[in-house]
C-alpha cells in the first residue's frame, strides 16, 4: 500500500455504492488501524517524524437526528434510518448531536497523527491522545485532565481561586501555539464539507473520520512540498 506514490487517478472513478461498500468492509473487518498505521509510517519514511510539539482537540462532527423525541431508543435495535448512536450535547448554549472528531496533529508538519471518534456528549478531557515524551498543548477544556505526555494545558480560574499573571502569560504561550490546531478542522469542513456525516453508526462514523483524516494529511502533505518548493 504505497499512498503517497500514486502517479495519477484512475481512469474511472468508483461510484458511490463501491465507495459504500469499501467503508463498510473496513468497518467490518476491522482495518482502521491497519489502514492509519500504514499512512504514518510512510509519512515517518518520508522524513516526517514526530519531533515532540503535538496539539490536541476536538471538534463536533453533526448528524441528523430525526423527528423522534429525545426518549426514542437508539443504539443497534433501534429501527430507524436517522442516526442511531449520535448523542446529545450542549456548548455555550448551544445544542449538537452526532459525533465528536478528537485528534492529535504534530507541530513541525501539522499532520495528524493520531484520531479517535466518540459520540458527541464524551467530553474532550476524556480522551488522551499523547504519548511519553510529547509535549501536547491543549486548551482550556483539557484542565485537570491527565496527560502521557507533558502536560502543557491552558489554565482557568476555579471558584474563589483566579489564575495569576504567570499562569495568564504561560496561557497565552500556550494558545499561540496551538491556535493553528483549528486548521484541520477548517478544512475538513469548509473544503470537505465532512462536518456533517449521515451515517447511522459509530462505526461508521470512526471510518469516515479515518478516510477524512487520512485525506487531511495528503492535502496537508501537498502544501508542504509547495512550500518547499517555493
């Protein structure tokens, strides 16, 4: 599986329904990892290892939940063709539903790294993605969770208790770095227009993110050469 040597596209391109049931045969099969492994070590042959900087967040990945009421069952008995294991959650008053895209993306290169779905209601803090010997950035949603790597999350004021002026200053150190962690998700969205999935499974869903990942790092590996170049 050579996914960064292909000279040119296929003469046809597959249809939606072979595209289906190729997703449906990774998630069948168990392949996820498989697959995303593979995509990191020929970006670690290419040159591009991690170094130590890695930024860590999450964002909402929406589906639709239907007319039901919120009682209705979901889950795999559930007979339904709208979503059925998105869940409910509320930021900033305001609602979502669906999935939640959590990922990894190494500062040198800001290719992701690593990736892990969940419905949306699993809050960021619960899902570490760092490794022994990282420093991973993390906003202030992170705060109190613990980390594998060197834990570099902004801080916030808890009742009684406001953060000083260092901890404003390392809080600004901080958001710099990870600010450009918002640009996978931008294009994930705005040029893949994959914020919004219609799938019925998490399953499923972790696939898509998968293939969209993994679509990320080569639009992100094509800038990188332009940059080189230029």
């Amino acid at each position: 599986m050579q996914i960064f040597n292909l000279q040119q596209f296929p003469a046809k391109v597959p249809d939606s329904t072979t595209v289906w049931g190729f997703r449906e045969r990774i998630s069948q099969t168990g392949k996820e990892d498989e697959i995303w492994n593979e995509l990191q070590r020929q970006l670690d042959s290419k040159g591009l290892k991690i170094k130590k900087g890695m930024i860590q967040d999450a964002t909402f990945i929406h589906a639709d939940p239907g007319h039901a009421s919120l009682g209705t069952p979901r889950g795999s008995e559930a007979k339904t063709r709208r979503c059925k294991d998105g869940t409910w959650t509320k930021k900033a008053s305001k609602s979502h539903f669906g999935y939640k895209l959590h990922t990894i993306e190494d500062t040198d290169y800001d290719l992701i790294r690593r990736f892990k779905t969940t419905t949306a209601s699993v809050h960021d803090s619960q899902i570490d993605l760092s490794e022994k010997g990282e420093v991973v950035y993390r906003d202030r949603g992170y705060f109190g969770a613990t980390s594998k790597g060197y834990d570099a999350t902004m801080q916030r004021g808890v009742r009684g208790h406001p953060i000083g002026i260092k901890d404003k200053m390392r809080n600004n150190r901080i958001s710099r770095i990870r600010a450009k962690g918002e640009r996978p998700y931008a294009v994930i969205k705005n040029v893949f227009t994959s914020g919004f999935v219609r799938v019925t499974t998490l399953a499923r869903a972790n696939v898509k993110m998968l293939i969209t990942a993994l679509s990320y790092n080569l639009y992100q590996l094509r800038t990188i050469r332009r940059k080189s170049l230029g």
